[in-house]
C-alpha cells in the first residue's frame, strides 16, 4: 500500500503537463474536486464581479450614456445569476467538499464518482449561461445574454417579452448546476452520516460539518421547486403552456412563489456554511473553544426550518391579504432569534480569549460586524409596512449585499487565507493579506452604506440611469468609488494567491496550532487523507493531543 | 511561526493608495459627467422634492413612517448595544506581546446566558410583530368612502395609463389628484392593472408600493394633505427601459383640480392644419388616441391634452420644444428601447407634427 502510494506520487511529479491536467479532469478525489469548485467560483466571481464594476461606472453619474440600457439589464441578470449560481453556490459546497471527510476522518466523500459528475454538470451549466453571450441571438437578433433579472419575473420570460434563446440559456444553465448541487447534497449527507471516524458522535462533529448536513438538507429541498420552475417556463417558451403566460390565462405570482420558496432558503444556504467557518476561525484565532456549542448547532437548524416559511417577504407589495402580510412578517421576524443567538455566542467565544488579530480573524471579525447591521436592516426589511417602501429599492440591494459580500464573502476570504495552508502547504502573504483585508473594508462599505439611503431617497433598484437633480449624485458617485475600491482589494488578493503559491512561507502541517482534525495530517493532505483512520475523543481532538493534562473530554 | 502583530504604519500603505485610487476614479467620473447630456430634467427634479419615504404627504406614508422610525429605532439601539459589546471585547481580549504562551480558560457555555439571550430578541420581536400587524391592517383594510375619487392605472412597457371611469377622462403618466381635508376626507383609491408584464407603482412620499400585475387587479389608496408634485417610478424590474419610467402626481386644491377635470373632458379643438393631416395619414393613429379626431390607437398613451402634461416619454424628458421634435425624430435618442419606432419624417413634417401636438391643450 505504501509502496504503491509513493510510486504513484512519483509517476505523477513526472507527468507531462497536459497528463497532469487529465489527471485533474478524471480526478474523483474530493480535494480535487473541491478545490476545483473553488477555483471555478473565483473565476466567475471576477467575470460577474467586472460586470459589477461596469454597472457602477454607468451609475457613477446621472443620465449617464456609457453603457446601454440592454447591455446593462444584460449585466445586472448575470452578475446576480452568476454570484448567486456560479461563485457562492459552487465556492460554498467546494469547501464542503475539501473540509467534510477530512474533518471527521474519511478517506472521501461516500460517492466519489457522483461528486465528480456533480462537479462538471456545474462547471457546464456555467459555461452554458456565459455562452448566451454567443448562442443567445438564436434566429431572431433579439439579444445576446438573458436580460431579465435574476429572479426572472413572468410574464417578462415569455416569448412575447423575451425573444431569442437568452432566457433558454439562463432556465438550461440553472437547471444544471441545481441538480449537480443535489448531488453534492447527497454526498455531505451520507458521508457525514456514515463515515465518521471511530469516537466521533453526532455531537462531537465540528460545527463546519454539522451545518454542512444542514445546508445539505435545505438543498434538498429547496432546489426542486426551482427546477420545477424552470422546467414549467421551458414548456411555456417551447411547448405552449400557459403556466406563467398571462396573455392566455397563467399567473404571474406562481412564478414569484415558485421562485422564493426555492430564493429565501439558497440565502440561507449561502449564509449558513459561513457561519461554519465563523465558528471554526474565531475560536481558534480566540485561542478557546466555541461558546455554546450545542446552542449553535441547533439555532442554525432553526434557522433552516424557520427559512423555509419566509419565502413571501420578498413579495409583500405585490397584494397579499393583511393576514398573509402578517403571516410573513412574523415568520421572517422569528429568523432574527437564532441569528441573535448565534452572535451572542460568537461575542461570548471572544470574550476572555487571546485573540490573535491575523488576517482569517480580521474578516471574521469585520463579518461579525456587518452580518450584525445586515440583520437589522432584515428586521427593518421584515416590518412589511416599511418594506411596502423599501422593496426594490436600493435600501435592499445595500441589504443584500451587506449579506453576500458583508459576511459571505468576507467569510469567504477569512476560509481562503486559514486553509489554503492546508490546501497548498505554503500560507497566504499577511502583509499582501492585511492590504487586501483593509482595501476589500473600505471599499465594502464606501459602497455599499451610501446606497441604503439612496434606496430611501426614492432610488429603485435595477434602473440603468437615474436623472440629475433627485438628491442621488453624491451617494451614487461615492458608491462608484467604493465598487472600483474593491475591485482592487480582489486583485490584490489574486496576486497574493499567485505569489503564495510560488513563493509562500511553508506551512507546516498545523500552521494556526489549531484543533480539528484536518491539521492533523499534512498539508497538502495526501490523497488517501489518514494513514491511519483517527480516533477521536472530543470535539477537538487535536486539542486533546496537545493539552493532555487538560483535555476536552473531561468537561463536554 | 507567529508573525508580528500589524502595526498602525503597514495599515498607512492602502491608504495612501486609496487616496490616489479616488483622485484617478475622480478624473475619470468627471470626464463622464462632461459627455452625459440632460433632457431638462435637472432643473425640474431640482424643483420636486426627492421622493424621499421620510417625508411623507398623505395618509399611508404617514403611519409607514410612524412605524418605520419605531423600527429604526429598536434596531438602532440594538446596534449599539451589540456593536458596543462587540467592539470592547476585541479591544479587552487581544493578545499582548509576551502572552502567548498559556492558553486562556476554556468555557464550553452557560445556560442561564444563553437563555436570557434567547428570551430577550423574543420580546423585543414579539412587540415589533404587534407593531407591524397593526399598521398593516390599518392601511389594507382601509374601505373607500363613497366620495373617494376612483382611478384606473394601468402599467405598460414603459408608461402609465391612466384612467378616471366616473369621469370619462383618460391620461397618461401624470395624475391629478384633489387635496384632501381631514376634515371631510377625499381620499383616491387606485385599481392597479398591467397591459404586459409586472411593473410596481411607487410615490414615495404618498404611499408605499403596490405592484402592478397582469392578470390581476391590486388596489390601493392615497390621501394627501398638501398640494404639490409628487415624483413616482416604477419599482419592478420591466425590461428595457424600466429606469425610465417615471411618473408624478399633481396634487391640486379642489377647485383647481375641478377645473382640470373640466379641460380634460372636453375634446380637443378640432384644427385642420398640415400637422394633423400628417399625425393622422401615418401610423401615429395606430397606437394614439387623440379624442375627437380619427386617431383611436390604444397601444401608446393617449394625447388629448398632450400639452397639459409636464413631461414626455414617461418622465424621460421635459415636454419642451426641442425635447418634443427629438422625440418624433428618433425617440430612441431621448428613451433608447422605447417601443414607439422612428416615424421616418422630414424636418419640415416634424415641425408640423410637433406644432400640432402643442395645440393639443
């Protein structure tokens, strides 16, 4: 077994370039794999987040005429589309595919080969939904790339409003990259379930797994009646059904239900592995352990249950009756209790620890922050009456991305710059990190605070220009700024990532002397992950192994 | 293999590029601010007051406010509170040199803190519901009164139908709405329609949105308290040109607004000049209503009493001369998308059609 594992190091360092790269196409290896989701992710997060860029510079200034109007509808579809199903999505769940079997023990995921059919139904429905810039004209010259938001209201999908095949590309590319996240739903599951290594109960699983299962579950439920969706607006464009066509009898809510019954829940899905992370980072950089595990654990379970019966917050204007308006006040209102506990913990982690302000700490740290004033714009969000003048508005594009950027994204970087050691050997630059860390800070909110008020000014969201004189030039300019800001913040973080690779410090198979069980093997981890399957005694077993005196064990 | 702690002098450096970043960003958004134009909409915007929620003229927006300001508030002090605790302990419990080599106690919780901060955001959310249910039915079971002023709107891409069924009058993208006073309330409720896609109809300072629905009939109502122009747009996104669809609300004291009524009922003066011979002998007539003329086209607004609106092209530019001419040339110049095409007319024809249209008062 050794023998064979070192030839076929051996054989692998002498491969050719192009068979390294087979080797990287056929790979089932869930290291692979993940870290092939994630690259993917990144990839797509620069194409959609230039798209950004763009938007803002048309927005920079009133009655602007630097892009289009199509050409910018074009842009905020794909930039949504993409950041939603191209970049969080596939980074999210190719963390889980890099940390799960390595945190609690496996050797992979429980259906190698079903992780890898799930990765390339991804990476083609990608490329499906960026190819409509090519393919999208179809027979009519009716436009290149979908130009009808990414949440697609009907009737505005149907062939009398939206000709060519643009929006047949973005229904295609959604209904893939759903069922390859199905797949990996699957496999969390069950490997979480079934291979846990020997001593690790339920209630000794690290939190990033626990709410990997939770995240897992929720796609499993949410994703279908997306696809449902999609299928039903695929018959109207193609085989004259009426499901969505107003003109002949449909109804244009069905879609809006359809749509956030699967919506709400994908935020929670984006947002709940970063709580994972969050209560990986902060402990370690606290130098204690997590607060209130049990409590954390199972207020992310109640915000999973609680998520699933707020989908129509997102559609109190559109005439609800008060008691259905109230109904999903109060149920999106309730979310806020799990979500206050799990900052409380988060702070009561914190609190009397050593903490060690390296960069992963710094984007927790700022996450905690903004996830904070996120959530309470949700609250204010969630008060219907308000939200009867703030939907559609800026105030939730200034919302939403407090969310997406403000705590998934940070903790998106707060996850790259603490386990790309462990994923390349050599660690990430902290003073190229800490230059990142504070242009990405300032960028972040030079963008993104100003835009809550232009929301309350009166500034609806997704209009390609706005006219002079309404009171918007100044928070729109500023914005502007703050979006080219962290532009630069991401290439800085790029350049770090290509310099790192080359020339990074070596890490050491436990460069942040921390305690789960994927810093117990090398770094990079071999394919087969253990020599030898642990066994553990605790929730922290490395913990354990370096505190003898005092382990764990003794007090959970 | 511990770094250094970050020094206030390395976190100098990004900001030193910042600054240069927003001298280069400022160049450069001036240049672009050099090459936009402006239909006259400027001035004009500048004479509205933003349509700003926190300022608000009538009945709904009112108690909108009322609760949004308690919502502001909770969460406000939430804030600071939280952000406060937050804040302290990164600055109590950061590691100091030299300290590095114990670890600190390990707590794996506490169930009495844990329950207090589970029991409080339950109360703090259970009077916010009873806040937020309260208004909700205050302003959705509003019942119209019998003297409430009824109106019909209708959403297309990209403009607003509007339509008063008692009183026979049909306009577009500007409503006339009577002041109303509290003491003998007069207040509009408002069937909302859509002739294609979703749009949602927004005057901030006069009510929350509702969206306008195909297939569906919404309804909602305004009542404000002070005359003035509102200024709305449409909140759902409706394709192509979605940014540009504005539309304002004129709020007149009764008597002025009789008087509108009046004027709008008639039907225009009947001239026979060369510019209406050309509005009726090309396809204007198809998509344009002009009562009491053969014009009688239901797919653009309708042009009546062109004149006695404010804007054109649905808020997009100002209902001047040289705005009005550019529009009949191309208005794809003013409202790129619009769906009225290009009419293909010679200058001298233009002239004509424009000196018509301004006769429509």
């Amino acid at each position: 077994m050794e023998q064979e594992i070192a030839l076929s190091a051996r054989e692998q360092a002498e491969l050719p370039l192009l068979g390294r790269l087979h080797e990287w196409v056929v790979t089932v290896d869930h290291k692979r794999l993940g870290l092939m989701y994630i690259g993917g992710g990144l990839l797509f997060f620069v194409v959609a987040g230039l798209q950004a860029v763009m938007m803002r510079l048309q927005l920079a200034v009133p009655d602007n005429h630097l892009v289009p109007p199509q050409v910018f509808n074009r842009f905020l579809t794909m930039h949504g589309t993409a950041m939603v199903f191209l970049v969080g999505m596939p980074i999210l769940t190719g963390y889980f595919n890099y940390l799960v079997p390595l945190m609690v023990g496996a050797r992979d995921l429980a259906f190698p080969r079903l992780n890898s059919f799930g990765f390339w139904l991804w990476f083609f429905g990608a490329l499906l939904l960026y190819f409509s810039y090519i393919g999208g004209d179809g027979l009519y010259g009716a436009g290149s790339a979908p130009d009808v938001g990414w949440f697609a209201y009907a009737p505005l999908t149907e062939r009398a409003f939206s000709r060519g095949n643009s929006t047949d590309y973005w229904i295609l590319s959604i209904f893939l990259t759903s069922v390859g996240s199905t797949a990996t739903a699957v496999n969390i599951i069950t490997t979480a379930f079934c291979m846990r290594c020997r001593g690790m109960t339920l209630g000794k699983m690290p939190v990033v797994v626990w709410l990997a299962v939770v995240v897992a579950f929720m796609m499993l439920l949410a994703l279908p009646p997306l696809s449902a969706a999609q299928v039903m607006l695929l018959l109207d464009r193609f085989a004259g059904a009426h499901f969505f066509d107003t003109q002949a009898g449909g109804s244009a809510l069905l879609w809006q239900h359809f749509f956030w019954i699967f919506g709400h829940p994908e935020v929670y899905i984006l947002v709940i592995p970063v709580f994972g992370f969050a209560s990986e980072i902060i402990p370690v950089f606290s130098r204690k352990v997590i607060f209130g595990y049990q409590v954390m654990v199972a207020a992310s379970i109640a915000i999973a249950f609680i998520s699933m019966g707020v989908w129509a917050h997102h559609m109190f204007a559109v005439g609800m009756t008060p008691a259905g308006n109230a109904f999903f006040a109060t149920s999106t209102m309730l979310v806020a209790v799990p979500t206050g506990i799990k900052i409380f913990n988060w702070i009561g982690t914190i609190w009397g620890g050593k903490i060690r302000l390296r960069v992963p700490m710094l984007f927790s740290l700022a996450f905690l922050f903004q996830f904070m004033i996120a959530g309470l714009t949700g609250i204010m969000l969630a008060v219907a009456p308000f939200d009867w003048q703030l939907t559609d508005t800026y105030f939730v594009v200034a919302h939403f991305h407090y969310v997406l950027i403000g705590a998934i994204v940070f903790m998106i970087f707060a996850a790259s710059y603490y386990w790309f050691p462990k994923a390349t050997g050599r660690m990430l630059n902290e003073r190229l990190g800490q230059v990142h860390f504070w242009l990405f800070l300032i960028g972040f909110h030079l963008t993104f605070d100003p835009l809550h008020f232009a929301g309350i000014h009166g500034m609806p969201r997704r209009i390609y220009t706005y006219q002079p004189g309404r009171g918007l030039e100044g928070l729109n300019l500023i914005a502007s700024i703050g979006a080219v800001i962290q532009a630069l913040a991401v290439l800085v973080f790029v350049i770090n990532v290509v310099y790192s690779l080359a020339w990074g410090e070596e890490a050491g198979p436990d460069p942040w002397d921390a305690w789960t069980l994927e810093w117990s093997t090398a770094s990079p981890p071999p394919e087969y992950n253990f020599a030898v399957e642990p066994e553990v005694y605790s929730r922290r077993p490395l913990w354990d192994l370096k505190h003898p005196d005092d382990p764990d064990w003794l007090y959970e | 293999m511990e770094l250094p702690e970050s020094t206030p002098r390395r976190r100098a450096r990004p900001l030193r590029c910042i600054t240069r970043c927003l001298v280069v960003i400022g160049i450069v958004a001036a240049a672009t601010c050099a090459a936009a134009s402006d239909w006259g909409m400027g001035a004009a915007n500048s004479r509205l007051a933003p349509p700003d929620m926190f300022n608000p003229v009538s009945t709904p927006a009112y108690d909108i406010e009322t609760l949004a300001w308690f919502a502001i508030a909770v969460c406000a002090g939430i804030a600071l509170v939280v952000g406060a605790l937050l804040a302290y302990s990164i600055i109590r419990f950061r590691s100091r040199a030299g300290d590095e080599e114990r670890e600190p106690p390990q707590v794996y919780g506490s169930n009495p803190i844990e329950f207090a901060w589970t029991v409080v955001p339950l109360l703090i959310v259970f009077v916010l519901i009873l806040t937020t249910a309260r208004t909700i039915y205050t302003v959705e079971a509003a019942i119209a009164p019998p003297n409430a002023i009824r109106i019909r709107v209708i959403g297309h891409q990209w403009w607003w139908e509007v339509r008063y069924p008692g009183l026979k009058i049909v306009t577009a993208n500007e409503i006339h709405v009577p002041v109303s006073d509290p003491a003998h309330p007069t207040p509009t409720f408002l069937d909302l329609e859509s002739a294609d896609v979703a749009h949602s109809f927004w005057v901030p300072r006069l009510a929350g949105k509702t969206d306008v629905i195909p297939n569906r009939r919404n309804t909602m109502w305004i009542e404000p308290r002070r005359p003035g122009v509102y200024l709305g747009q449409c909140a759902e996104f409706c394709g192509t040109e979605h940014a540009l669809m504005l539309l304002r609300v004129v709020v007149e004291p009764r008597a002025q607004w009789d008087q509108w009524v009046a004027a709008q009922q008639k039907t225009a003066a009947a001239s026979s000049d060369r510019g209406r011979r050309i509005f009726e002998s090309t396809a204007c007539v198809n998509c344009h209503t002009i009562k009491g003329t053969v014009a009688d086209g239901r797919f653009g607004p309708d042009l009546t009493h062109f004149m006695s609106r404010e804007t054109i092209g649905s808020g997009a530019a100002m209902n001047t001369h040289d705005n009005l001419r550019i529009w009949i040339k191309d208005p794809a110049v003013i409202k790129p998308g619009a769906l009225m095409p290009r009419m293909n007319l010679s200058d001298a024809d233009i002239d004509a059609v424009a000196g018509y249209l301004e006769s429509l008062h």
